[in-house]
C-alpha cells in the first residue's frame, strides 16, 4: 500500500510537470504524458510492471467519461447549433471513410486478412476528444473550425466503437452479418442521443432544487450523473460517451447554482483524468515491442495514409456544400488528432483474443504517437498560415474567487464588457441594474479596481457582480444589451 501510494504520488507529479513542460517545449501534453508512462514502466526505470489490458480499458473508459463531461459542459449550444450538420456528418460518414481508406492500405501493407485490416482502420478512425480538448484549449483558433472539431471528436466516438466492435464480431463468428449489425448502430446514437437530454434536464433540475449542506457535493453530484448517464446508456447497449456529451452540453448550458465549483472541479478532475489515463496507456506499451521494424516502417505509411489521404478525403466528401471554404477543410483535416479512444479500442480485440491483436495495439500505438508529434505541434501554426486565428482569449490576471451562497439564494457572477455592450461609458450610479445585484469588484488592464457611484465601465473591463439567484436572468438581460448604431454606422 505504501509503495502503490507513493507510486500514485509520482505518476501524478510526473504529469503535472510534463503538462507544464508541454507548453514550453510545443508538444501536445498527451505525449508527454505517454513518454512518463513508457518511461517508468518495466522497459524503461522499472518502477512499474504493468501489463494489464482489463485494467487499461477500465481507466480509459472511465478517464474518457471525465474528460467528455467537462469538455461538453464547456461548450455553448449557440456555438455547437452552428455546426451541428457538418460535426455530425464528420463523426459518421467521416470515420467511415477514414477507416474504410485506411483498411485498405493495411491490407496492402501486411499479411492479414480483410477483416482484420479493416479492423485496424476502425480503431483509428475516430478523432479523440481528449486530445483535441487539450489541443485547442487556450488557443486562439476560430470559434467555428473549435466548434467543428470539439463538436466531431465528442460525438464520433459511437461509429467508432461500433465498427471496431462489429469487425470483432465478425472475425470472432463468421455466421455473423455486417448487414444485420447495421440496426444496432442507429439504434445506438438515437438512444444515447435520447437518454443524454433526458439525464441532462434531469441533472441540471436536481442540481439547482437540492440543498445540501456543502458547496463542495455539487461537483461530486454533477460527477454522479456523468457516471449515471454512461452506465444507464451502456446497459441498454446505446453508446455511453455520446449520452454522456448530450449531458453535458445541457448541463453546461443551463443556469446552474454553484457553477464555478462545479466547472472549476470538472476541469481539475478532467486534467487528472487525462494524465493517468495516457500514462497507463504509456505504461501498457514496451517499448522494445514499440520501436520494431516492421512496427515503426508500417506505423509511418499508415500514418501518412491517414493523415494525407484518408482524413482529408473524409472532411471533403463529408462537408461537401456546407460553406467550409478551403483553407477551413484543410485545417479540420490537420487538425483531426487521434488519442486515448484509437488506443483504448486496440485494447477490445485483445481482451477478445483476435489473432495478431498485440501487433495491432503497438501499430495503433505508433500511429497515435506520429499523429500528436506531427499535426500535435504544428495547429497553431497552420491556423496563423491559413489567416484562421480568432481573437485573443481574455482572461483577468487578477484572480478573484466566484462563489454561489445557497442557502443566501446569491451567486457571483463575471462578465467581460465588450466594445459593443451598452453600459460602456456609463457610471454605477446610473446603471438600471436589478435592487438585488451590486458590482464588487473590477478588473481593468491588469488592475483591481474598488467600485464607486462614479466609477465609469470601459470596454474590456471584468465585472463580479454580487447578485440575488432570483434576478440573475435580468441582470444578464440588462449585461447582454447591445448600443444602438447609427445609420452612418449600419
């Protein structure tokens, strides 16, 4: 036990500071993490010895839940409604024709049958949410190619685990019909749709109705119902991670009591999550399996396949007259990162015990590898060279803590003051704010600024408002209004 926690106690050191070294060094923070792992196992340090592929894909599940919640509680519906048809033709005729293109190169590249081949293309034909959240957080790319991918990567996993768990089958039972699994597919996106808004509406009610004694049994409570919508999903053979998405989204959407707890909570436990979800998968794989011959040269094409050839044609036929314009499908063609879910479907066909299944995992491994390094590393860069950069993200240096007061019936709020926000300009005193609501605080230009009666809003300003629960909605309503125009202007 004592060794096992100071084992628990390094992993999660090693991935904070590889997380921070990340940044620094321009590599995505889930290879970093995947070297720690690779590093401390048998093959490397030898502090662990683990080879265990149950484990592994009990955590990878688990760790997707987490990371999937908190990216969907992030996202705003009027963002993802703009790009709901082309993320959604992305996440399913776009995997099938990756996996399709990249079924086909590695049957001409190894000695394996049709199904197996095509299996392979299933494990990575799905983007990952995990790696494309961290990739895109904090950069200033595009609300809308942010909200493609974002918006692709949390709702294409069920094609995924459908084709990956269907070539299984078929493998495994050669009586078995591709045409008769058909059905199971719409039958798991509908369902998992269904029970994702049902739970999400369900979620955000109990939330704001329950009182309990601590602020601190919001997050676990939101947590609770991520873990509920999985699990009621799954047992109905409906896909668990797209439920789990929907939830979110409603959730995160909705007016909640403790809000800042519970986003705050949800991306720590998010990053957790993460980084022992991608050191275990480093600690599955040895290396000396890994960087092989046959597995780094097949690794290379196929991922040049994917990443030049089988990709780009999925984003082109799959948003065929949808306005993306062409320096938009180039970028949502690089910027399709495979992760966690390409690596923890390879495990599913060894637990199953297909044939040559360990050789898929190592193939599937370098793959995931060379797709972080390569495109990884170079999406800012191709965003600023395709002129797809967006505004830069504000945030308050100043650092002041958003709290919900429960049984007071009062919330904190923050909002940025656009240059078009009508209250620019205008002194507190003469603010048509509710009777209930007062500004605390204001951070201007890196300043905590004391309010005042005169004290006059500026465009860029940060606002904490102290406001009743009961008049938040027009509070918001009086922050959201717009300054006329002039005709000169329109």
């Amino acid at each position: 036990m004592d060794t096992f926690l100071l084992l628990s106690a390094l992993i999660l050191i090693s991935g904070v500071m590889a997380a921070k070294f990340s940044n620094r060094f321009g590599l995505p923070s889930l290879v970093m993490f995947i070297l720690v792992g690779m590093m401390l196992g048998s093959d490397g340090l030898g502090f662990i010895n683990f080879d265990n592929p149950y484990t592994a894909q009990l955590i990878g599940i688990f760790a997707l839940i987490i990371i999937l919640f908190e990216g969907g509680l992030q996202t705003k519906f009027s963002t993802v409604r703009s790009v709901a048809l082309p993320s959604l033709s992305l996440a399913t005729a776009g995997v099938l024709i990756t996996s399709g293109i990249v079924g086909v190169g590695t049957y001409l590249l190894f000695d394996i049958t049709w199904l197996q081949a095509l299996l392979l293309g299933a494990i990575v034909g799905s983007t990952d949410a995990a790696a494309v959240f961290a990739a895109l957080k904090e950069r200033n790319i595009k609300a809308k190619m942010g909200a493609t991918l974002e918006a692709e990567s949390g709702t294409n996993d069920p094609m995924a685990v459908f084709l990956t768990i269907s070539f299984i089958e078929l493998i495994l039972t050669p009586d078995a019909s591709i045409i008769g699994l058909i059905p199971s597919f719409f039958w798991q996106m509908g369902a998992g749709l269904v029970i994702g808004l049902v739970l999400g509406k369900v979620a955000s009610f109990a939330i704001n109705r329950i009182k309990l004694e601590s602020s601190g049994l919001y997050p676990i409570f939101s947590v609770a119902f991520a873990l509920l919508t999985y699990g009621t999903a799954s047992i109905i053979d409906s896909s668990g991670f797209l439920a789990v998405y929907v939830a979110a989204l409603v959730i995160g959407n909705s007016e909640l009591v403790y809000r800042y707890s519970i986003f705050q909570f949800n991306e720590g436990f998010a990053w957790m999550a993460q980084i022992l979800m991608f050191i275990i998968l480093g600690l599955l794989v040895f290396p000396a399996d890994l960087f092989t011959a046959d597995v780094m040269i097949g690794g290379l094409i196929l991922s040049a396949i994917l990443i030049f050839v089988a990709r780009p044609a999925a984003v082109w036929l799959s948003t065929i007259g949808m306005g993306y314009k062409m320096n938009e499908k180039l970028f949502v063609s690089w910027a399709g990162l495979r992760g966690a879910v390409p690596i923890v479907l390879a495990t599913f066909p060894i637990v199953a015990g297909v044939e040559d299944s360990e050789f898929f995992f190592n193939v599937v491994f370098f793959i995931v590898l060379t797709s972080a390094l390569v495109q990884g590393t170079t999406i800012n860069l191709l965003a600023e060279k395709l002129k797809l950069m967006g505004p830069k993200k504000d945030t308050p240096h100043h650092s002041i803590e958003l709290i919900s007061m429960g049984k007071a019936n009062a919330e904190m709020m923050q909002f940025k003051v656009d240059s078009d926000a009508a209250i620019v300009g205008t002194k507190l005193k003469d603010l048509n704010f509710p009777n209930k609501a007062n500004i605390s605080a204001i951070v201007r230009d890196e300043n905590l600024i004391t309010p005042y009666g005169e004290t006059e809003i500026k465009s860029g300003d940060f606002l904490y408002i102290l406001v009743a629960t009961k008049y938040e909605k027009e509070l918001k309503k009086v922050l959201e209004q717009k300054q006329k125009r002039t005709k000169e202007e329109a």
